[in-house]
C-alpha cells in the first residue's frame, strides 16, 4: 500500500515536471535567465566578502567576548610589523648596519605618519623623556647581567686601561682579554664570536684612521663596550640576537572593502620600497612587512585567487571532461550553462538570507560546480538512452525521469543535507559556508531538473539531426558493461569481501587522526607576509602574546611573578611598570658605583715601537689560535687580515707622522673615557621610576581610558605549533585564568573550529542516514548505499598518513569530511537504487553516470589541489583522494556485495 | 637467638655502609677510562682551549676502542712538567700522550709501562730541536758562549742536558737557558734588534731561541718572521711524540688492538678531524731503534752527571 503511495506521489511530480519543460520550455528558460541576471548583478554590484576573522568566530566563545570587550577599551592590537634584517651571512650587524637599519624604520615611520587616517599610530622606539636609567629598568636581569657583566668581570682591565689611556696600552689590555677569553671556559660561542667582530670592527676603523680615510673618533675599547646589541640607547627595538629590527603600525581597515587592509598594506609596501632605496645596497639590508593584517590580506588575496581561478578552471575542466564523455558539445554546453544560472541564483539567495560573503565561505563556488555537474551527466546519460531506443523527446524526457528522478532528488538532497547540515555547528564561518553550499546544491538541483530538460527538449525538438549521433550502448565494450554483467564465483566474492572490510578496518585504526593547526602552514609558501612572519619568529617573535588585564598595580605584580616562576613557558612580560625595579637598580647601582670610581690619568706619551710589539703580539696570539682550533678559523681571519694591515702600516710609515695621528687619537680616547664616566652616573645610578615620565605611547598601550591595566605575556615556544600553545594557554590559566589575546583566541576558535567540523561531519551522517531511511525504509539499503562512503573515508585516512609525503588534517582540509560524506553516498545511492530495477541497461547507465559524475567532481577539486594556498591545496587533495576511494568502492565493493546479498528487482 | 643475630648484624651497619661505598667508588672508577696529554710549553694546551679535541680523541676511543666500549674516556691535558706530573697522580691514566722529554723524566721507570705508537706531525716522522738566531746574529753554537738562549715557557731542564744538547755546550755552562714568558715577543725584539732595554728597565732580547719542531713550523710560517732569522744549530733526531700504555689492564691483544685502533683514524671521519687538528698524517708503530738509542743517552749521561 505504501508503495503505491509512494510511486503515485513520485509519478506526480514527474508528470509536473514533464509538463512544465515540455509545455512551457521557453517560459521555464528566460525565467531561469532573468533570476540569473539578477544573480551576476547583486555578485558584481552588493555582495561584499568579509575578511575579519573575528565576524567568522563564535560569539559564544567568553574568551572571545572579553577579547572583544578589551579591545572597546584598550584599542585594537592588530599591528603590521615592519621587519629589518641584516645580512644573514654576518655573525651580527655592524654599527653602519644597525645606522642603516635605523634608517629604514625612520623614512618608513615618515611616511607612514602621512596616512593616519589609515595608519593611525607608528611606533619605532619608546622615547624617553630626559636621561636616567629607566630604559635599562624595562631590561630583564638576564640581559643586564649579559650587558654589565664583562665590565664587572673585567673591571680590572678598565682600571689598567684608566691607568694610562694610551694606544699601546689599549692593545696590551686588549691581549690580556683574548687570553683570558680564550682560556675562559664560561663564555659562549656566540659571546665569542661578537667579541672578535666587535674587535675587528674597532681595528677596521684604527686603520682607516691612521690612513686619513676616516675622522670617527671610536676607539677599540668603545667599540668594545657597544658589545649587547640587543639594547639599543636610542629605544628602537632590536631582537634579542640584534638581527632585527622591528616597528610597529596600528591599521585601520575599511569594512566596506573585499580586502578590508588592502590600502594600508599597499601603502606600506611602496613606503617600504621608498625607504629600501635611502639605503646603500652594499648594507645588505633587507626588509619585508609581517603581522595579523599582512597575514590576513594575504591570505584573502591568494584564497580569492585560488578560488576565482579553481571555480573558472573547474568549470572548463568540468565541461571539457563532459563534452569528451558525450561526443558531442552542445548538451554539455547547456549544461554548463545551467551550472552558472545556478551559482548567480546562488549569489542571489546568499544577498537575500546571509547578506554577504566570507573567505571561507567563497569555496562553494567549486563545491557547486564539481558537484552540479552531476545532477546533469546523469540526466543526460539517461536521456540519451532514451533516445537512442528511438524514444521523441518528450517520451525520453518522460522516462529519464520515470527512471531516475527520485534518485536524483534523493541523492542531491542527502548531498545538500550533509552540507546544510554544517550550519548547526557553532563556527560562524563553517556554519554560513555550510548554508550557502547545501541550499546552492538545491538550487542548482533544481536548474538540471526544469531548467537543463527544458534545454534540451527545445534542442532536440528543433535540432532533430542532432540526435542522430546518439547510439544505444552495446554490451561488453565498457567497463559499465563489464560491471553489469559481472558473473562471479560465490565463495570468492565472499572472499573479496572479507578481505576488503578487514583492509577498512586497518585502515581505520591505522589512520590519520592528527590535527595541525598551525596557520602559517596553510598560507601560501611564497608570500611575502609569511616569510617575513616566519623571519620574525626565527629571531624570537614578539607579535603574540596573551593579555591579562588588572585593576590595580599589586594584583599585576602578583601575577608577573607567578608568571616569572614558569620561564619554561613564559619568555617574560611587558607591561607600564618594569619588573623588580628595586632588584635592578640595586644591580645598576653596583655597575655605576664601579665604573664612577674609576681613576682616569692622562696617557703616555706615544710610542709606536711599544704599539708595534703589541700588535706584533696580537697578531701572533690570532696566528695560534688559529692553528689551535680549525672551527675559529672563520672567525678569527678578518681580524687577523686587520690586524696584520695594522702591524704593516706601523712598520712602514713615518714614525712623526703616526705620532701625530695616534696621539690625537689618544687624547680623545682619554675624553671619551671621562664622558662614558659621566655618562655612567647620569645612566646607571637610577631615580624612582615616576609614572608621569613614562612615555606616552606605552602608557596608551599598558593603561585602559578607565585606569585598567594590561600585562603582556609573551610565550616562551613557538605558539604557532598546536602543542606549545595549548601548554602556554593552560599553563597561564592557572595563574590567571581571564587571559585573553590573539593568542588565547586562536588557542580558544582553533578548538572551536575542530569541534564544529567534527559536529558537522556527525551532523551530515545523521541526515544522510535519516533521509535513506525515509526514502528507502530499508536499512539494507541504507547499509549498501554508505558501503562506498565508509571504505573511502578509511583508505583516505590510511593514505594521509602513509602516502610518501603525508598530509595532515587542519583547519581548511578538515572540510573535506563533510563534503565526503555528501557526494560519497550519491554513487551508492544510485547504484542501489539502479540494482533494484531488474533491468541491465538500467544499471549500465548508472554505472556509466556515475563513473563519469564522479570523474568531474575529481576533476573539479583536482583544480584545487594545483592552489598556492597551502590549505586550499591540501584540501583538493583530500578530495581527490577521498573521491577515488570512493569510485573505487562504488564500481567494485558495492556491486559485489549487492550481487552477494541483494537480489536484483527486489 | 634471634635477638642475638640481630644485635650482631645491628653493629654491622655502618661498616657495610662503608663497605657498599667503597665497592660503589671502585665500580665508578673501573668505569672511567682517564688519559693525559702533556704538550710543555703550549699555551694553548689547556684543558680550556683543547676541550674539544679531548672531547673527540675520548669519544674516538670510546667508539673504536673494544677496551674502552663500556666505559667513560675523558682526556686531561698539561703543559707544565708541575701541572703534568699532578695530572699522572690524580688521574691515573691507562693512556698518556706524551713528547719523549716527558717518558724519559716520568714514565721510563715506571714498572707496568708499555710504548705502543707514535705520532708523527707536521710533516717530520721524527722531532729535532733548533737554535735561531736574528738574520744578522752569531753563526754557530759555540758563538753562543756566554750569551742569552731562551725557550718555551715550560721545559725538562735534565732532558735538553742528557739529550739534546752536546757535552762541550751544555746550557747553564756554555750559554744561559731562560724560559720566555712569551717567544713572540721575543722573536719581535730580535728582529727589531733591540736588545737595550729601551731604557724602560725591561729585560733585553736573547741572543738566540731554542725551538722544538712544533714551534719552529710554527714560525717558518709566518712571512713576517722567517726572513729575518736564520738556523745556527739543530739537535739529533729525536722520537715524535709518543702514546704510553700504563698500568696493569694491558695485554699483548690489548695492545695490538689499541695500535690497530689508531692505525684505522684515517678512514673514519672523526679520527680523520682529529688527525687534521694534530697536524698530522696518522700513527704509526713506533721506532724503537731511535728510541733506544735515546733512552740510552739519558741513562747513560745521567750516570755520568
């Protein structure tokens, strides 16, 4: 009875449709066109492309609200950096390198300020008002101690140095210090190595003088005493290894645009440029722009570039693939047709229910075409059968859809099910893109059923030589013939199948499970924002970090030094007040008592012959260390190649004029020595930090308008990796457990977002399952029809992990599931459906749709795998991948176990 | 009975503690394999600045040596006969790198002793010693009568006596052997020919140096030095130096391997580096026409001093 029921209902809707392409098929078409013109409109015209990653992110994440909150208060903390590096071949820049540096960042700064209505604040150094010593207070005691502590160490050496400031006297210093250093144990390799250059910097700078091609007036020991480069006295922001230098842009983004940061980001690359050229390219400075808004921009540039260019391609491919499968190429051209009246009807529906666009959600185009396609390859093969019995188009129209149309609408509704069924989830730009997706795929369900029949009934109808080119089938000269026709041993078959679920079992418990989260390996590999975020992470990144926000001084104290209890985790924290600034300027007063009491005396007279010896001894000392340590040899040979000029020059010139020359050197080495004394009381010997001297641009950055106050927390481990940052998250928690920050959102929409795929791929079984059951009410059937689904995922999961180069989920390619799972049962859907009709040709046109369906969906996200996005790359992997299998287990698997536990017809 | 058992075994405490201490202390020392390297007057032969090479010498032996499979090498380095003669007490070596001025003062006598190979270096497979002088200075030896010699910081005054140096001009007789706190130095004020004192009350320069091969490679080097001196007199043919067995371990097989281990350096990268840091071409077996012929003169001069 129920069937009945069900076959008149079936039978009804197909008579409507048959009336409605075959009565009105011109009506049915320019309705069609003029939505679609419509469409193209509102996607050139209305539909804008959001870009804020934070529009895609829950709301009901608290972490995020406090973050939004924060921002509403302190100001948003999206920064673009501008990194200068410094030629990587060199131990460490130099001080006409660190000049050039310096340079850079100021023309780059100027011209930023041109533009605050985009860029509204540029930050290069913390400018101090007056001397002090509260820049050095901001240092942490590590880097103190690594600045004072040669002094402390050596002090010895300054006081002999003091003693008797003259030439000779430096260079008998400067040997005793090798020795000690070469026999020192405790100092680094890197301390080394900055020592020798520093001395060769000092001797380059000796010759030069003593040669007239130089008025500096830098001694050795100055040189020397600039060894940590990391502070610099102007407050620009060096890195710790002093490679790079780093300034910082606040940057407002136009909402209104595709690439809200577009303008900016253009600006301060042609800024950029401007300044690159101020600078002589012998300098070998380099510089490049990174941070959240470059990431994004880029991002956005190259997902549309990949999407624009893989929906255009797809769409060629796609027809190309069915014009060779048909012979002919005006069905298929219609039917491409039909595919863009669909995705501008999509466009439509998008403007009127979402109101706009995402990065993520710009996928569906693909989606749609990969998968729409289908809806027409298998109408058409089956209404070319018809006509090829020598059935009119009517008639052939009629039974296309007698033969196929409920598995059409089962299949594309299962399909559009498992992608609406994504918008359950709680990530907002999953959840839209799911919506989008699965109500095109209805939409363009809709288009191959009224909109391609009524095409190609009119063709037909009025082109009746066109259809002379269409042949029936004859068996056994297709691999669908093949499959149809299949007669099989028994217990062999069982066999097969055994052996098969075994492998699926393997294969899942031998899958790929791992999640990658690290944004940076999803953008492209060759963009410029990455490479210059992944140069600013190799020189120690200060661009994220978590915030905790304090209403008063003592609770922030608190919490820094339970921070400073886990260096493992935590790197250090910045915030308005310098940490235990009484213990550092306890430190501080140490170094300024030591270098304030030192006795400065007028040098000797010069003597070039006692200069000579102890240059003579210099150079032999390098000459043995040299022969002692093969490793040195680098290091040591340009400041032998100095020092051997050195000894050259003062065995070959006139002695008067040398004694001129290096007495004038003395004596302003001596002045030197009594301005650095001074400089020492004024530096080291440190006031009470007041906050009122505290510049403005950290009070802005540390201080809310309400008087709340923000700690800084930079990780101590590379972030970007999931593990690092999961540990850097908990491990703070427990010591304030309202941090929030870029960090803490990634941390916190990273979990998010693999929890709403994870819902989505459950979500999409449901449905699908559900749908069948109604459909069917057969579980076999239902069983029969997932079989190629279930075997794909399990060999997709076990190549991810053992393909030669393995991929791994993350946050773009994870989409691949959902989607799996909405074309993966369309193949069994229809060949179930197909074995259930007793009739060889039946299943012959399904096997043959199918093949070809699938092969335009491979085709259509191969186009992606070929993306310069690394995510989007990935993700037209999986699916190739995924889809295959899927193919695979649809022509073999499936109909072998039909033929084993299905009877045909029933 | 039981009580009784207890209480003895009670005041057995503190000696088996004692006990179980000592057999852990001797089970550690088993366990570490000690050598020493002793290069007088090197001022680079510290334990500071030749770490890494007896950091790769230990781990070569560990690796290639069967002996030395499950034990922990470590290498000590001296360049003083006072810091050496300490290190061959404290440490108690299984191996020791030695000149030949070294085996002659503090190893020829030792009972369980055994010369296993030689290490040939900078391009001579044996070691002589050299007088230099300034381009324009005395022309031989006996010129030296009376004059300033001076040598590398630390040296074996008996050594240069017994063996180095002939009957008729021995040093402390003939000339006058001082130790240079620094040879660069000098050989700066011999080739400036200021040997005045430049009126600042410092010493004035020596006559002549006395170079061993090392340093004499060492200076032929250096462009700036060589022209402006010249050779006056150079010793007999001395051992290169020498690596010593010592203590009760060793067997004939043992020894045997212990040469093939070195004899193989070459062909494997790190005792490829290790050579390359010596400056020389490999181990080879070790002369024992010359050795004896050295030994004897030590002796036999001893007997006659």
């Amino acid at each position: 009875m129920k069937k009945s029921a069900k076959k008149s209902w079936h039978k009804t809707i197909s008579r409507y449709c048959e009336t409605l392409v075959v009565k009105r098929p011109i009506g049915t078409i320019l309705v069609a066109a003029l939505l679609a013109l419509i469409g193209g409109y509102i996607y050139f015209f209305e539909l804008y492309i959001i870009s804020d990653r934070k529009q895609l992110i829950s709301r009901n994440i608290e972490s995020n609200q406090r973050y939004l909150e924060y921002i509403e208060e302190f100001g948003d903390n999206e920064l673009l950096i501008l990194v200068v590096q410094a030629d990587e071949r060199a131990p460490q820049p130099d001080s006409q390198q660190r000049a050039a540096m310096k340079k850079v960042a100021d023309v780059w700064t100027d011209e930023l300020r041109k533009q605050p209505e985009i860029l509204p604040e540029v930050t290069k150094r913390i400018a101090w008002n007056g001397s002090g010593s509260a820049p050095l207070l901001y240092l942490s005691h590590a880097e103190l101690q690594t600045m004072f502590q040669p002094i402390l160490k050596h002090e010895n050496l300054l006081h002999k140095v003091a003693e008797n400031p003259a030439l000779h006297n430096q260079f008998e210093v400067l040997n005793m210090l090798l020795k000690n250093a070469g026999n020192d144990t405790s100092l680094s390799r890197a301390t080394l190595s900055s020592l020798l250059q520093a001395l060769t910097q000092g001797l380059r700078a000796l010759n030069l003088k003593l040669h007239g091609e130089s008025n500096e007036n830098d001694s050795i020991l100055t040189t020397l005493i600039a060894l940590n480069k990391h502070y610099d006295s102007n407050g620009y922001f060096f890195s710790e290894n002093s490679r790079i230098l780093t300034v910082y842009a606040k940057v407002i983004g136009d909402a209104t645009a595709g690439n809200r940061y577009a303008t900016a980001l253009s600006y301060a690359r042609t800024s950029l440029q401007k300044a690159l050229a101020t600078v002589p390219a012998n300098m070998a400075i380099k510089a490049g722009i990174a941070g959240m808004p470059a990431l994004e921009s880029e991002e956005l540039e190259t997902t549309r570039g990949d999407f624009t260019r893989g929906a255009v391609l797809s769409l060629l491919g796609v027809t190309a693939l069915f014009v060779l499968m048909f012979g002919n190429l005006v069905r298929p051209a219609l039917a491409a047709l039909c595919l863009g009246f669909s995705l501008a009807l999509t466009f439509a529906f998008t403007y009127v229910t979402v109101g706009h666009l995402s990065l993520l959600a710009m996928i569906f185009a693909v989606i749609l075409i990969a998968l729409g396609v289908d809806f027409a390859i298998h109408f058409l093969t089956h209404y070319e059968q018809a006509l090829a019995n020598d059935m009119e188009p009517a008639q052939a129209i009629q039974h296309t859809y007698d033969a196929i149309g409920s598995a059409l609408w089962m299949g594309g509704l299962t399909t559009a099910a498992a992608f609406l069924s994504a918008s359950l989830t709680e990530f907002i730009g999953l959840a839209e893109l799911g919506f989008i997706a699965g109500s095109g795929l209805i939409i363009c369900l809709l288009v191959m059923y009224y909109v391609y029949p009524a095409m190609l009934f009119l063709l037909d109808t009025n082109f009746p030589k066109l259809r002379r080119g269409i042949k029936s089938h004859k068996r056994g000269n297709t691999l669908s013939d093949k499959l149809a026709g299949m007669k099989t041993n028994n217990s062999a078959l069982k066999a097969f199948v055994l052996l098969f679920l075994l492998l699926i079992t393997a294969a899942f418990l031998f899958g790929q499970y791992r999640f990658d989260t690290n944004l940076l390996k999803l953008q492209a590999v060759d963009g410029a924002a990455n490479q210059w975020q992944r140069i600013l992470i190799k020189n120690g990144d200060r661009s994220l970090f978590a915030i905790g926000t304090f209403k008063n001084r003592f609770d922030m104290a608190q919490a820094r030094a339970s921070f400073a209890k886990i260096p493992g985790i935590v790197h250090h924290t910045d915030t308005l007040f310098p940490y235990d600034e009484i213990g550092k300027r306890n430190y501080l007063g140490s170094v300024c008592s030591t270098l304030t009491e030192i006795k400065i005396n007028q040098p000797e007279l010069v003597s070039i012959f006692k200069l000579k010896r102890q240059v003579w001894g210099l150079r032999q000392q390098l000459r043995r260390f040299r022969k002692a340590n093969a490793e040195a040899e680098t290091a040591i040979l340009p400041l032998q190649t100095e020092t051997e000029r050195l000894y050259k020059t003062l065995s070959s010139s006139s002695a008067g004029k040398l004694g001129k020359t290096v007495s004038t050197m003395q004596q302003a080495f001596t002045a030197q020595l009594f301005s650095a004394r001074q400089a020492a009381r004024e530096h080291l010997c440190p006031d009470l930090l007041k906050e009122e001297s505290i510049p403005e641009s950290l009070q802005r950055t540390f201080k809310s308008k309400n008087g709340q106050l923000a700690l800084f927390i930079y990780p101590k481990q590379n972030t970007w990796e999931q593990e690092s940052l999961q540990e850097f998250v908990q491990s703070i928690r427990k010591i304030e457990p309202n941090v929030i920050g870029e960090l803490v959102s990634l941390y916190e929409n990273g979990n998010s977002i693999i929890r709403s795929f994870l819902m989505a791929t459950l979500y999409s079984l449901a449905a699908i399952i559900l749908l069948l059951l109604l459909w069917t009410r057969s579980i076999e059937t239902v069983l029969f029809s997932i079989l190629p689904l279930v075997s794909s995922v399990a060999v997709l999961l076990f190549l991810m992990r053992n393909l030669p180069v393995p991929i791994e989920w993350n946050f773009t390619n994870f989409f691949a599931l959902p989607i799996l799972i909405g074309i993966g049962v369309d193949s069994g859907i229809h060949i179930v459906r197909a074995w259930h009709f007793n009739d060889d040709e039946t299943l012959r046109s399904a096997l043959k749709a199918v093949i070809l369906s699938t092969t335009t969906t491979i085709l259509g996200f191969g186009i992606l795998a070929t993306s310069e996005h690394m995510g989007v790359s990935s993700l037209g992997k999986v699916l190739v991948i995924g889809i295959s299998a899927c193919l695979f287990a649809a022509l073999t698997l499936l109909p072998i176990s039909l033929k084993l536990f299905v009877k045909r017809g029933h | 009975m039981k009580n009784r058992i207890k209480s003895q075994f009670a005041g057995c405490g503190p000696v088996l503690t004692l006990l179980i201490a000592f057999a852990t202390i001797q089970a550690q020392e088993n366990m570490t394999a000690n050598y020493i390297v002793v290069k007088y007057g090197d001022e680079v032969a510290t334990q500071g600045l030749a770490g890494g090479f007896l950091d790769n010498l230990a781990e070569y032996l560990g690796n290639e040596f069967s002996e030395f499979e499950d034990k922990v090498v470590r290498g000590h380095i001296a360049n003083t006969p006072e810091s050496a003669g300490t290190l061959l007490k404290s440490t108690n070596p299984v191996l020791a790198f030695v000149s030949i001025e070294f085996y002659l003062d503090h190893l020829l006598n030792k009972a369980d002793m055994q010369v296993v190979a030689q290490v040939p270096r900078i391009g001579a497979d044996k070691d002589r010693y050299y007088l230099i002088v300034g381009k324009d200075g005395p022309a031989s030896l006996a010129e030296l009568k009376n004059q300033t010699v001076r040598t590398k910081f630390a040296f074996s005054m008996p050594f240069l006596e017994r063996v180095v140096f002939p009957p008729q001009f021995q040093p402390g007789e003939h000339f006058t052997l001082q130790a240079a706190e620094n040879l660069a130095d000098e050989i700066f004020l011999i080739i400036e020919n200021a040997g005045g004192g430049f009126n600042t009350g410092e010493i004035g320069s020596a006559s002549a140096l006395l170079l061993d091969e090392e340093l004499k490679h060492f200076f032929q080097e250096d462009e700036l030095v060589w022209p402006e001196m010249k050779v006056i007199w150079q010793s007999d043919f001395l051992p290169p130096g020498l690596v010593v067995a010592l203590g009760t371990s060793w067997n004939q097989k043992t020894i045997l391997s212990l040469l093939t281990t070195f004899k193989k350096m070459q062909s494997t990268d790190l005792g490829a580096e290790i050579l390359a840091m010596m400056q020389s071409p490999g181990f080879t077996p070790v002369d024992r026409n010359l050795l004896t012929k050295v030994t004897t003169r030590y002796l036999s001069r001893k007997t006659a001093k």
